[in-house]
C-alpha cells in the first residue's frame, strides 16, 4: 500500500522530533553524545566522458598507426607512419596526463599537488627512467625498419 500526503507528514513530524534541539546557550546536553558527521559540499572532481573520449580515440588511432607498420613491414612510408603514430600516441598520453592533474589526481607515489610535500627523487628517476627506455625501444625498432 501506497503511503498518502498524511503518512508523509507524519514522517516528517517524527523526524522534526528526532532532530537536536539548540537553546541560547548552545546545543542541549543529550546531543553532545550524538556522533558528528561530515559531508563534501563540493561534487567530486573527476573525467567526465567528453573529456576522455577525444584522448581515448586519438590514444587508439595513434598506437594503431605505430603498431602496423611495425607488425607487418609495409614498404618505404613505414617508418615514417609509425613515427607519426608514436607521435599522436605520445600527444594523447601528455593530454590526459593534463586532463587527469586538472581534476586533482596524480601519479601513484609523487604527493599530491599543492600540499607542501617534496616528491622522492627515487619515484622521479623511476619514471623518467622507464619512460627514456619505452622511447629507446620505440626509436630502436623504427629505425629497424630501414
């Protein structure tokens, strides 16, 4: 059964009831015990899917372009259509690299942005070492192609 506008404002009655009580001089006693709770007022920042979707697709075209003419050989235009698709691959990555540190996130081991923490030179070398190696390797198996 269906509850009726006079069940509703009974409810709303009770709850009314139920709700701490404030005088002059601050709340009353019996509500000190209740337990506080906070609430975010501001929505969470996260993508949304027009934001993702140009970086997604380009990401897609990009690796594609880098990945077939490395896979099957195709004549003289190969290094230069994989170059350019490592290329795009490589602008995507930086875009949503942007995109994720607008909305507050960041790269798993460096402290997050604006709070005052030194990043571990150990985490740094990591990545610029990781990310020199993939462009070493990338570079090496396109220059192969010639």
């Amino acid at each position: 059964m269906e509850a009726g506008p006079r069940d509703r404002e009974q409810e709303r009655r009770d709850a009314a009831d139920s709700a701490p009580r404030l005088s002059p001089d601050g709340p009353d006693e019996q509500d000190l015990l209740a337990v506080e709770v906070e609430v975010e007022l501001r929505p969470q920042r996260r993508l949304r899917i027009w934001q993702l979707a140009p970086i997604v697709a380009l990401a897609a075209v990009g690796s594609l372009m880098f990945a077939f003419p490395l896979a099957f050989g195709t004549g003289d235009g190969g290094a230069v259509v994989a170059m350019l698709g490592l290329l795009i691959s490589c602008c995507a990555a930086g875009w949503g690299v942007m995109a994720a540190r607008r909305v507050g996130h960041t790269w798993p081991g460096l402290p997050p942005r604006g709070s005052g923490e030194r990043a571990d030179w150990r985490v740094i070398a990591l990545y610029v070492g990781v990310g020199a190696v993939l462009v070493a390797l990338a570079v090496w198996r396109v220059a192969r192609l010639r």
